[in-house]
C-alpha cells in the first residue's frame, strides 16, 4: 500500500520512479514533498519547476503545478511564473550542472533579484543523465568521462555562491540527512525571498564508480560521517574540520522581495501621467 504522502503528493501512476538504484534523489523528492505536507500548503497554489537532468525529472512525480523546461533554464520560467502569479509557492529543482554551469547566469541574478523562489539543488558531483561528464562542483582532482584523468577546475561552493549573490536564505543537507533537508525546504518557502538549499546526493552509477567511492550504502555513510552541522563546527578546530563539509543553515537574512517591490512601482505610477 503506497504511503499516505504518496498518495496526497505524488504521481502514484508515475511510480516506480526510474532513478538508479542507490541514488538519493528519490530521498530528496521525498523530503521536499514532506516539507509541503507539513506546511499545509494548498497543492494548487504551488508550482514545481525543472530545467533537464537526473534531477529534473522529480515534477513529473510530483503531483502538483508543475513545469519540465529546457536545460539551465528552470529559473528564467520560474521567474516569469512568479511574476505573473505571485500568489504561488514557486518551487525550483535543479542539478548541480543545470544550475551552475548552463544555467549559471540565471541562477546569481535570481538570487541577487531576491525573488520569492525556493530552489532545490540536487548536488550529485556530475551529469548524470548524460553521461558522467564532470560538473562545476566535481571536487578537483576527481574524474568524469569528459575527465578521465581528473578535473583540474576548482569546484563550486554553491552555498557560498548563493550567499554572495544574494539570496536571503542558504542551507545545505544530504540524502542521508532527510529530515534535514525537509526542514531546510520548510524554512526556505517560508522565507519571503530566494531561497537556496543545496542537497547532497549520491550517484553511484557515475560518480561512485569512477571514483572508486563504494556502493549506495558507502556513499551514504560518507555523508554521515564526513557532514558537520554549521553549529558544531563553530566549536571546532581547523584540523577537526580537514577533510569535512558543513551542513545546516548558513544565511537567513530577509530582505525585501522582488515581487512586492515591482508591485510598489506599478501602484506608485496609477493614476499618473507617466
């Protein structure tokens, strides 16, 4: 019997989903659909939108508003959707490479316009759908099919990126840290501007193997063992954090959002002549 949660928030039709055996991205749409349930949001006033890419395919099991655009594209259509209906909860997902690469430039200026936009990135350190072909957060030194030898290019810290550029709410989990994640989409939705949770995934097909990191069940217990939550690793020291990455929440700073301030300025101009 499918759970309860599938029943009200997914595609059940759709189901089985198609993604590997062993990647994360099921336990990360799972969590975002929890997030969803626990706000009581109404399913018809939110809107899921993807670029092309693993990840990408959540929305056609998510049983909502939901749009497949084209690759780097998700947060130009999301953007336009919010503007002409800023009433809905507008939720992106993305993979690290439709994000930060193709879709690189969209993604700072949503974050510095402050836009009401909850994005999800489904980090999995490469293109899966493709291929293997190493991404803007493949760690350095690590190998693709299209880095066979090792990427030479230093990744990406998406979190940092959203930050600088903008964006009023940063956090970051991992497939192994669900309720986590559930919390960070939560305080992301609720948060009145652009808001950035980074979910660490497994890609055991691709990444795993040629990176010699184990199956599904190793690559999970890397992310409990080598994740430090940001308020413990304030008590730290530099050599305790070698070699570990911060999970948690890292930026919630409101700040006015786009929507309202272009409203402002359409109320401001009626009845003028202008």
């Amino acid at each position: 019997m499918p759970s309860q949660l599938v029943e009200q928030y997914f595609r059940a039709d759709n189901l089985p989903q198609i993604w590997c055996p062993g990647c994360g991205h099921g336990i990360i749409t799972r969590a975002i659909a929890a997030a969803i349930e626990q706000l009581d949001l109404d399913p018809n006033k939110v809107c899921v939108v993807s670029g092309i890419g693993c990840s990408s395919r959540a929305p056609g099991y998510l049983d909502f508003n939901t749009l497949h655009t084209t690759h780097g594209r998700a947060l130009a259509f999301a953007t336009g959707i919010k503007l002409a209906n800023p009433d809905l909860k507008v939720i992106v997902i993305m993979g690290d490479g439709d994000s930060t690469a193709i879709g690189g430039n969209h993604f700072i200026h949503a974050c510095r316009r402050n836009i009401d936009i909850t994005t999800i990135i489904f980090n999995n350190n490469i293109y899966g759908m493709t291929g293997g072909q190493y991404s803007p957060t493949t760690p350095k030194f690590d190998k693709g099919t299209t880095a066979p030898y090792g990427n030479i290019d230093k990744a990406f810290d998406v979190c940092d990126l959203a930050g600088a550029a903008g964006a009023t709410y940063v956090g970051r989990a991992t497939s192994y840290h669900a309720n986590m994640v559930t919390t960070l989409v939560k305080n992301g939705i609720m948060n009145e501007g652009f808001s950035l949770i980074e979910a660490i995934s497994g890609c055991p097909t691709y990444y795993g193997r040629k990176n010699k990191k184990g199956g599904p069940v190793d690559m999970m217990k890397w992310q409990k063992d080598f994740a430090v939550n940001v308020t413990a690793a304030a008590r730290m020291t530099p050599e305790q954090l070698e070699g570990k990455f911060l999970i948690g929440e890292f930026k919630n700073k409101p700040e006015p959002e786009y929507t309202k301030e272009y409203q402002r300025i359409i109320d401001s101009l009626k009845g003028s002549d202008v």
